[in-house]
C-alpha cells in the first residue's frame, strides 16, 4: 500500500529540505516540502477596532497569533500578536518594517503567502525590497527574518493596542503589558532603540539579512525570560529555522500519499495546518498541551472530552507526543468515580462537570499505541481507561440490563444532551430524565451510538489490557447491543425507549455500529439501503446528522441536518469495513469536492449544509480537520475486515 508520499523517512526529509549558508548572517537558500503549499489559507486581515478577523496562524502550542495584511489597508509588517486567550490584539503590527533612510517611503504587496508553519512576505518601493518570513521557533518565540537586495539599514517600530510601560535592556526591548503579560523584542547587535508614549522605534545597523526575535511572558511572577537561549537564536538563526522545517517537513512526510491527487493532498496539509494552529500549550489549569477545538471562536478556547479523543487519533499519525498529551489533559480532571467531565479550561471555575461525552478514549489512545507502539503510555492509560468505562455501567444505566443512556449529573435535560454530543438532536426532543441517584441522572432512552462505542470500547480495552499485562474480566455485551438496537422491520439501528418502543428517527447514531463492527453483515445491508438514499442519506453532501426527510429536518439546524464531518467519517469508514470500498471512496470523493473552499484556500469548518456544501458554524475547527485526514488516509483502501465481529 502505498501511504505516505515521503514514507517515514526522517533522515530524507532533512537532508533534502534546505541548504544553510555557511554565514548564518546571510539569508537561508529556502527548498522545503511546506513551500510546495502556498496560500493554504486565508486569514488576510488588517486590524480594526469593530472585528477579530477570520483566522490566525500559530504554532508550537503558542497563545498568541498573527495575521497578513490585506493588501487594501497594507502594512508592511505581520499584523500581531494578538492574544488568542482574551482575545484581543496587543497591536497591529509590532514589527512594521521600513528603511531608516527614507522613513516616508510607503512599501507596496508584491506577494503575501501563507505557508504550513509560516508567514510570508515580500514589499518594495523605489528604493529597496524586504523580503520577510515569520515562524514560531517554540511556544514563547518567534522569529522574523528580513531579507534585503543589498545592505541598508532597517527602521522597526511598533504601537501597542493597550497601556503599557516600555524599557530597553541591551539589544532588547520589553513591553510590560496592563494584562499583567510581558513581550520583549530582541535585535541584532548596533541597534538603536528610542521609545514613545505607546510604543518603540528600532534601527538597525546596515545589513542585508536582519532577524528579530519577538517573545511572550504570560506570567512574569514565576516565569522570567530566556536571555541566554533568546540571544542565541538572534546570533545563531539558522539552526533554529532547520529545526523548524524539519518538524514541518516531518508532519507532512507522515501524512501525505503519492498516490493521491495533488488536490487531496492539499486538503491533508490544510488539516494539519488546522490541527497545528489550534495546538495550545499548558496553562494555568490546562495542565497538559492539547488542540482546542477553534481558535477563531472565543468560547472555544478549552478542551472537550470527544474532541480530544478525536483530535488525537489524527495527531497519532504525525505528532504523537503531542497526541498523547491531548488524552492526559482530559484525564487530568478524572474524577474519582471514573467520569470524564465534558470540558476544562484554564480558569478551572470554567470546567464544565455537569456531563462526560461519548466514550472514545480507548480507541484515541489505541490510535497513538498502534503509531507509536509505546507500551509505557498504554500501561499509563489503561487504569484510568478500565475506570472511566466502568463508571458508564454505574451512573448510566438506569434499569441496570447492561445497556447505557446519556445523562448527567445535575438532571437537566440540556447537560444530558450535551452529553451526547449533538446538543440538539431531533431524537431527543421527547426525552424526560430518570433519577439514579443524587449525582447521577439519565435520559428515559438507550442510545446505540453509545453503546456501540462501549462495545468498541471493550473490544480495544481488552487489546489494551493484554499490552499493558494487567487484568480486564468485563462482561461483552456487543451481541445483545447489535440485536436490542436494531429494528428489523424498518432494517435499521435506533435508540429505544425503556418501555422497548424504537425512537423512529433516522439519524447518524446508526453509522456507530457499523464503523465500531459491530453490526452483522445482514445488518449492515439493510442500513446500506437507507444510507444510498438521496431523499434521506445520500446527499449532496452525503450522510447528516438525520434523515433529509425527516419532517422536522433543518439543513441550518447544528445536530438537526448538517453535515458534521466526524459522523460523514464513521459512515464512510464502517463502509469501508464492511467491503463497501468502491461506494466508500465514491462518497468520500464527494465530500474533498464539494465542500465549499476546501479545495481553495477556505477554512475547515465545524459543520456544512447537507444540500449546498455551505459553510455553517465555527471556521478552523479541529475534528473536521482530524476526520478529514482519516477519510484521505483510509481512501482507497479495505479497512481490516477482522474489526467485525
């Protein structure tokens, strides 16, 4: 099988990246993988007072992002930083770049371009050129690199959006921000540094190729800047920026296949930039790194429990160590009785523990073993999995036969469908809650897709227990769950009330048992009936979240319509599983096609309509991106026909 277009060849991707000058004052000979992949994204914005913009790049688990400017209201450096966690721009631009001779001159775009894991720019005006690159060195620096066609002498300044108090130490100056945050700016050697009222202004000694080092401190009580590792990366760049593409050129080496068309290939790096931008890392009660779910949407700016699970098993595949911290931060907040609590922030007074989701961390942490073979994380993980499983059967499971509800804690019916995950489901509209005990309620309906995925759950649990060499005696369930949950008459999976009746609404609950295999391969035909359907299934888009003719369909309607790509995913997939190759692919043609922007230089984005391919809620949203790579991973191939049961 052919996989991946770089295979995993570590040594190959750095050998053929770049070639560095032996001067490391001199500019670096660029010739990596990423620039293959040019304005992957649009977040062209300029700064205004009335809006936040459409998107930001950053990396390596920084809070703080940048922006290019748009060519209308051009300026002539990187717009940013702004801070990604209370939202808002620390300043335009505070690295605007001119020539110290002619400090009137206004430079004009000749290309703006957003690369995987950089920015891009390149301006001139009558008398000179700057060519400038910006990129994340780690999760506190970044690092601006200013080409010129010949020496001359560059003039930086810089505006701050908020008061702040400036002072210059050596080569550097350190902005004291009212958020109680730090930002320093360090320069080459011989700069002159004057400040104002609001800001700095920087000039530099006649050079050709100039580097700025721009860094942030969140919390200066108990963190100080690096002066030592800050200095080296000004006096010794070029280093720094090997190492940065050859973690960028590694990423999409893991990911990308040579035998997929270049326009697929685009929608995997566009992935990976989604992922990688969302990246954040530990902070304050976010005790672990992980990928929120948007960074573009302010209450977004945590970490959810499927999300996570999600996010990580596309992360396995390329960045596994940053994988395997997405499942801790989550299990950080474990509580003592097994539950996984919905979300964690880091202000932990935000932390919702009203509600768990559903159960996919065995298969997160399955993904990262089989990437990784890391038996360590395994045995680490297994316990806290065996507990969170458990705590399924204890708290949601009202009548006690072995099959599961949502719920929640409190007995409100909005925690119990948060629960679920699709908050608003048209199956849920007649459910009640059913008390369990004080600190544990359920819906008055079983959900297969629950129990389909405790069923995978025990399935990779008992794999995971073998690894790890510790003990797993739970009961299988899976053959009464693919027998209680399907209706024969109809030849499809519901939910069912606890009187026995069926809810019949046909919805992407009924993809779980196939894409977990749990389903039987008669089983599976009659689903696949309704799902070649296009009045009900088979749309433009195939597979939302309810039939499409469901009276009470809504193709703007979040979980009552669109098109959310991680239920596309496991539709396609348990295709896939059950032999379904040629309609698998063919469906997943027509998700990379038809998606609005995908192709382009749109953002992925949370949900799209079913009918249209339109964009609908949160632009940048990680499990798109996470199931968008799964589907281009899986394309073309039969899954292992062994996961059935």
């Amino acid at each position: 099988m052919m996989k991946k277009l770089i295979m995993r060849i570590c040594g190959l991707v750095g050998a053929v990246m770049f070639f560095i000058n032996c001067s490391e004052r001199k500019p670096v000979a660029y010739n990596s993988l990423v620039h293959e992949y040019g304005n992957i994204l649009d977040i062209a914005y300029t700064p205004n007072d009335s809006a936040f913009g459409k998107g930001w790049f950053s990396d390596q688990g920084s809070w703080m992002g940048f922006t290019l400017p748009e060519k209308e209201q051009w300026i002539n450096g990187f717009c940013g930083p702004f801070d990604l966690e209370s939202r808002r721009w620390i300043s335009k631009s505070l690295l605007t770049v001119g020539l110290t001779e002619y400090p009137d001159a206004v430079f004009h775009a000749d290309s703006v371009n957003y690369f995987p894991g950089e920015l891009f720019m390149r301006s001139s005006m009558e008398k000179g050129v700057i060519t400038q690159r910006l990129i994340f060195i780690d999760r506190s620096n970044v690092l601006l690199e200013c080409v010129l066609e010949d020496e001359q002498s560059l003039c930086f300044s810089g505006r701050i959006s908020e008061r702040s108090t400036c002072n210059v130490v050596n080569n550097s100056c350190v902005l004291s921000l009212s958020s109680g945050q730090q930002c320093m700016l360090t320069f080459p050697d011989r700069t002159k540094i004057t400040l104002s009222n609001d800001g700095y202004e920087a000039r530099t000694a006649p050079e050709r190729t100039v580097y700025v080092i721009m860094s942030f401190l969140d919390n200066p009580q108990i963190r100080s800047f690096d002066f030592g590792a800050i200095g080296d990366m000004e006096a010794h760049p070029a280093g720094y920026i090997e190492k940065h593409y050859q973690r960028w050129n590694g990423y999409l080496g893991k990911v990308l296949r040579s035998d997929m068309p270049e326009e697929y290939n685009r929608i995997a790096v566009k992935a990976v930039v989604t992922l990688i931008s969302n990246w954040r890392s530990s902070r304050a009660g976010l005790l672990h790194e992980g990928v929120v779910p948007s960074h573009a949407v302010g209450y977004f700016m945590g970490f959810w429990a499927w999300d996570s699970w999600k996010h990580a098993a596309a992360l396995a595949d390329f960045a596994p160590e940053l994988a395997k911290n997405q499942i801790r931060a989550m299990f950080d907040y474990q509580l003592d009785n097994g539950m996984i609590i919905d979300c964690i922030y880091t202000d932990i007074r935000e932390n919702n523990a009203r509600d768990s989701k559903p159960p996919l961390a065995a298969w997160a942490v399955d993904r990262v073993f089989e990437e990784t073979g890391d038996t360590s994380f395994v045995k680490e993980m297994y316990p806290q999995l065996l507990n969170y499983y458990r705590w399924w059967y204890i708290d949601r499971d009202h009548n006690s036969n072995g099959i599961c509800e949502f719920g929640s804690v409190d007995g409100t019916l909005e925690a119990a469908a948060w629960e679920s995950g699709m908050d608003n489901a048209i199956r849920f509209d007649d459910a009640r809650m059913v008390k369990n005990s004080d600190t544990a309620w359920s819906f008055d309906q079983e959900s297969v897709d629950l129990n389909a995925f405790l069923a995978y759950e025990y399935k990779l649990l008992k794999k995971l227990a073998n690894v790890s060499g510790q003990a797993f005696d739970e009961k299988d369930r899976t053959d009464s769950i693919r027998t209680y949950f399907y209706d024969e008459d109809a030849g499809f999976f519901f939910d069912r009330r606890m009187d026995g009746t069926f809810v019949k609404v046909a919805g992407s609950e009924a993809y779980i048992p196939l894409w977990t295999g749990i389903a039987t391969e008669a089983q599976t035909s009659g689903v696949m009936r309704q799902l070649e359907d296009t009045t009900k299934f088979s749309t433009y888009i195939p597979f939302p979240t309810v039939a499409a003719d469901n009276p009470d369909f809504m193709p703007k309607g979040y979980w009552r319509g669109p098109i959310w790509l991680d239920q596309t995913y496991f539709a396609i997939s348990g295709l896939r599983k059950y032999g379904y190759v040629k309609e698998a692919d063919k469906y997943t043609r027509q998700v990379f096609d038809r998606l609005n922007g995908l192709k382009g230089n749109g953002a992925i984005h949370e949900n799209y309509e079913a009918h249209t391919g339109e964009r609908l809620k949160a632009p940048h949203f990680s499990w798109s991106a996470a199931h968008l790579l799964m589907l281009y991973e899986e394309y073309g191939q039969r899954t292992n026909v062994n996961c059935i049961y």
